[in-house]
C-alpha cells in the first residue's frame, strides 16, 4: 500500500489518548489513527452519498417507484 505523509493540529488529550493505546498494545500511533480515518472516511462517504440522493429526489433528477411498481416488478402484486 502506498503511502502519503501529511500533518494535521489534534487536541492534546486525543494525541495522548492514541499515544497510550499504542503503547498498550505495541501498535504504532499512526496504525491507529488510519484505522479511525478509514472509518471515518467510509461513513462520511456513505452519509454524504444519502444526502446527495435526498438533494437529487427533491430535485426531481432521481427516478422513483411506487410500492405497487415494485410489488408488480417482483411478482408480488395482489
């Protein structure tokens, strides 16, 4: 896996927080904050993708279907 450097500001206390659940486990600092950024990445994407087709129903750009369309399609209509 390729890498990337970058650096961002973390409260003190979060940075200790990390510090000391590396030690604990003989993990690196740096495994544990890319595994809470991965996750995080994952739902903000997941959250935001909702979002995007909430904004895309309202404005009508986003194809929909009754209850009854879908019963029809999957063979379930009474």
């Amino acid at each position: 896996m390729a890498t990337a450097v970058t650096s961002m500001r973390i409260p003190t206390e979060l940075n200790e927080r990390y510090s000391r659940l590396a030690k604990e486990t003989g993990r690196s600092r740096s495994f544990y904050v890319n595994e809470a950024l991965q996750e995080a990445i994952d739902r903000f994407e997941y959250e935001y993708g909702i979002l995007k087709d909430i904004e895309d129903y309202r404005a009508g750009r986003l194809e929909t279907y009754s209850i009854d369309e879908v019963r029809a399609h999957c063979g379930l209509a009474n």
